[in-house]
C-alpha cells in the first residue's frame, strides 16, 4: 500500500512553462519517490504546464529505458532499507530499548559489548569524578584565564534556517571575553555558539584547560586526547541540530545541562537525508506534512547533568539543546577502531 503524500513540490529552479529536461527530471524524480500521477499533473498545470502535455510527459516516464533502470536501482535500495527496518523492530523488542541508561562503574569489557558493540548510547555518570575542570570551568574562569585569546564561534545563526550546513559562513573571530560577557547577558539564544569547530584545544594558549581533565576511562587513549578532544561554550538555547557524526565519541557536561534525542541509524531512511550527514528535520517541531516519513522514528532522550558524560555509539543522529549557560568537553581518543567511511549524499534541491 503507497503512503499518502502531499501534492508533489515544484522544482526549486523552474520558473518556465516548457516541459523541458528539468521537468522530466522532476516527474522521474517524484514518480521514484511514489508521488500519484494525479498529484504531480496538479502541481504541473498549477505551473503553467499544459495539461495534455504533462499528462503525456508522466505516461512516458514509466516506459523510460533510463527510469526503468532507475526503478531497477530503487528494489535494491527498498530492500536494504526493509532491512535496516526490520533489524529496528527487533531492536525495540528489548523492553529496556526506549530509555538512555545512566551508569556508573561500567567495566570495559561491559562497555564495549553493550555500548561499542551493541551500539547503543549510554551516559556513563562517573568518568568526570576527578577532573579538575568539575571544580574550576565557569564562564568568569574562562574570562580570567583566557580571556584576552581569540576563539572562532559561530555568529548570526538565528536568521539561518540551515545555519549548522552553513556553518562556514557563520565563522567569526571574537576575544573569549568579550564572547563570555555576551552569553551572560544575552539570555537563552541559538543565535551564537562556542563549538567543537574552534580548535581552540589546538592552541598551545588552551592548553590549560586539557590539564584540567582527569582520568579518562581505560577505553580511551589518554595520551591521545590532545588530538582528540573539543571545547564547547554558549548560552541556553543552543542547538545542534540533527544530524550524524562519522565516528564515536564521549560528550562530558561540566557545566550547565543539555537535552540530547538520539535516532538509530537503522532509521535513517526516514531522517530525509539527502545532504552529507544533516537532516532537515527538527525533532522539536517536525513538519510531518514535508518529511511524513519521520512519523515513524522512535526518538530516544536524555537529560545531561554537570558531570555526566554522554557516549555516542557510530552512525547514531543525534539533536542537541542547551539548558542551561554550558561549557562541555568532547574526545574521541578511543582505544578501538575508530575511523569509518560514509558514502554521503549531496543533493541540495530536494
């Protein structure tokens, strides 16, 4: 049984009245996508496209030797997602599946065979016990001690829908204090963010701020956690948005709380991924009508507390609010393989 769908989208870049090959993509494009023949005629004539010659155009689209073999294509693609689906159906047959579990004293032989292995992410609540940075970190301590240091964060987000994909121009240079005197006064905003992109742990000036970290767990490589490690800093309000990374990692909150939702990977064919690693959806307020797919995705979610640290097994999407002013600390330095590849996408017009 076809799924109910909205009237198939115009071409983004198609203002003519000519059916020409922008059309006839558009009509294989969505007939692929199983938008009905009479959803697509509308959208068409609504256009400007006579109907005659539209109907005509979507007849012959179905005898099209490229479209057949495009049709060919999608059963493999079907297949790989039914199996991805029914992996997922069995998954949350574990009445334990729904809830993102906070432990402490986890060995390593656990973690790696329920958490690595077993991909599922936890929040592991004894990893910061003796770091320094639990004592020290606060916006005024990184005024005092940093403040006259350059950071990159990016700027004016707020009037970027796809700010996070647009990351590159939302790059600007500002003086941690200055920075550190804006969240505090600016209030609860995902207008501007501190985050892993900086690289400030890369400069020799930060290097105080790694020393503040203690013991890290016995699955990680300490002597590797220089390379490996990110700094974050904002106000509330800040959100990363959905999207996947292309490695594990551990996430510590030193201060302030964060709001992360999780999907599996095994539910990506209904994330709408169409651009490299990025949904388009915002768990927070889903357009179903647009991505009606996402009705189906089981969203897992936790509350991360000052010296908890969140573990994200590979592949898993993750969306991310800041609660409160919060300054986290991210590695990677994993003591297992930890380099993967990805065949994103890079489909910019859908």
């Amino acid at each position: 049984m076809k799924p109910v769908l909205p009237p198939a989208p115009r071409p983004e870049s198609v203002a003519t009245r000519v059916l020409d090959a922008g059309w006839r993509q558009w009509i294989a494009e969505n007939r692929l996508r199983q938008c009905t023949p009479e959803s697509m005629l509308l959208t068409m004539t609504q256009a400007g496209v006579d109907a005659e010659q539209s109907a005509q155009a979507i007849r012959a689209m179905e005898s099209d030797p490229a479209f057949l073999a495009a049709r060919k294509m999608q059963q493999i693609t079907l297949k790989l997602e039914s199996v991805l689906a029914n992996q997922h159906r069995v998954r949350v047959l574990d009445p334990h599946y729904g809830q993102v579990e906070k432990r402490s004293g986890v060995s390593r032989a656990e973690f790696l065979a329920q958490y690595v292995y077993g991909s599922r992410p936890v929040v592991l609540t004894d990893v910061a016990r003796d770091w320094p940075a639990m004592r020290r970190w606060s916006p005024q301590d990184l005024r005092e001690r940093f403040g006259q240091q350059q950071v990159e964060i990016q700027a004016e987000r707020s009037a970027d829908p796809n700010y996070e994909v647009n990351k590159m121009d939302h790059k600007r240079s500002v003086r941690l204090a200055d920075f550190v005197d804006q969240v505090l006064a600016g209030g609860a905003t995902n207008d501007y963010y501190l985050t892993a992109n900086n690289e400030a742990l890369r400069q020799p000036a930060f290097a105080p701020l790694l020393a503040d970290i203690g013991t890290l767990p016995d699955f990680c490589q300490a002597e590797e956690l220089a390379r490996h490690a990110s700094f974050w800093f904002g106000p509330a309000g800040t959100v990363t948005p959905l999207h996947h990374d292309t490695l594990m990692l551990c996430h510590t909150q030193v201060v302030g709380r964060k709001r992360w939702r999780f999907i599996s990977p095994l539910q990506t064919p209904l994330l709408y991924n169409h651009f490299e690693v990025y949904s388009p959806v915002d768990i927070d307020r889903p357009d179903l009508q647009r991505y009606p797919l996402f009705a189906q995705a089981t969203v897992l979610e936790v509350v991360v507390e000052p010296g908890e640290t969140v573990f994200l097994p590979l592949g898993w999407w993750h969306q991310v609010t800041a609660l409160d002013v919060s300054l986290s600390f991210s590695f990677s330095n994993l003591a297992f393989p930890n380099s993967y590849t990805f065949h994103n996408p890079s489909i910019t017009n859908w």
